[in-house]
C-alpha cells in the first residue's frame, strides 16, 4: 500500500509550533465542535454545508497545485530561498525556507485530495450512515475544511513574505 505521504504530514506536523497549531488546528476544531452542537440544538443541516464545500476544496486543490507549480519554477529566487534559513527542524535536521514552503504546500494538496476522496466515498454510504455517526463524520469534514483555509491563509501570507522579502 502506498503510504509515502505520511512522511509529507509528519513532516507539516513537525514543522509547527503552539502558536500556529492554535490557528490551524485550535479554532477549526473548536468550529468543529461548535457545528455538532449546532446540529443537535438548533436542527442546522451539517450534511448541506459539507456538500456545498466540495465544489470550493476541489477548486482550492487546484490553485494550491498551481500555486506550487508556480513556486517551484520560478528560477529567480529558488537558490536564495534555498539557502535561508526557516528555524524549523524535520527529523532533527535544519530545514531552508523553500523546504518549508513545499512542505506546507504539499501538505495542503495531500489534505485537500483526501478530502475530496472521502466526500465520494461518503457519498456512497450515505445511505446507511445514519444519527451520531453521520454527524460525527460531518463535523470531521467541516473541521478538516476550515484547517485547509487557515492553512491556505498562512501559506499565502509566508509566501508572499519570501517573494518580497528577496525583492
């Protein structure tokens, strides 16, 4: 089974500290959490913000793979960006600021592919997912969704500090 990419995540992982855990992870669970809870008071449908998101992730994934692609070819900074210095260590070792930002991007496409995968596999078994696990599953997603916007959000803003900070 090709399990690779695990390596891409324990990487990202690696690669954060409180601060940023907190934002990428804190509040999307706590957005998480606050939807299940709307669901069992407030009767809010879960499954009708899950299937409208679909359209935008997939359109997310790809300006993320273009913004990677983008990235990666552009020949001006890469030897600049690949000799500074990002802080972070992956597997003990001291990692360059282009490591990082591939990291993160490569990260973000592994989730946003992952996804969009589990939506048509869900969709699937719609049928006998009923009750606490359907909106168990549901409030996943959305939490899961709003980790990708967040970390879309600082991936940007990074990668415009690296290209205007070599300017």
């Amino acid at each position: 089974m090709y399990v690779e990419y695990l390596f891409i995540i324990l990487d990202y992982f690696s690669t954060l500290n409180r601060k940023i855990f907190i934002y990428e992870w804190g509040i999307p669970i706590l957005l998480g959490c606050t939807s299940g809870y709307l669901y069992v008071y407030q009767e809010i449908n879960l499954y009708l913000f899950v299937a409208e998101s679909i359209t935008f992730i997939v359109t997310l994934l790809g300006f993320t793979l273009a913004t990677l692609t983008l990235f990666l070819t552009n020949n001006s900074h890469l030897e600049k960006i690949k000799q500074l210095d990002s802080r972070k260590k992956v597997r003990g070792q001291p990692i360059s600021l282009y490591r990082l930002l591939v990291i993160n991007y490569s990260y973000l496409i592994i989730i946003e592919s992952i996804l969009c995968i589990s939506f048509y596999i869900g969709k699937l078994f719609s049928p006998i997912c009923i009750g606490e696990f359907s909106m168990t599953l549901n409030c996943i997603y959305i939490t899961i969704t709003f980790h990708i916007l967040f970390m879309t959000i600082r991936s940007i803003t990074d990668l415009y500090f690296v290209v205007s900070r070599e300017k």
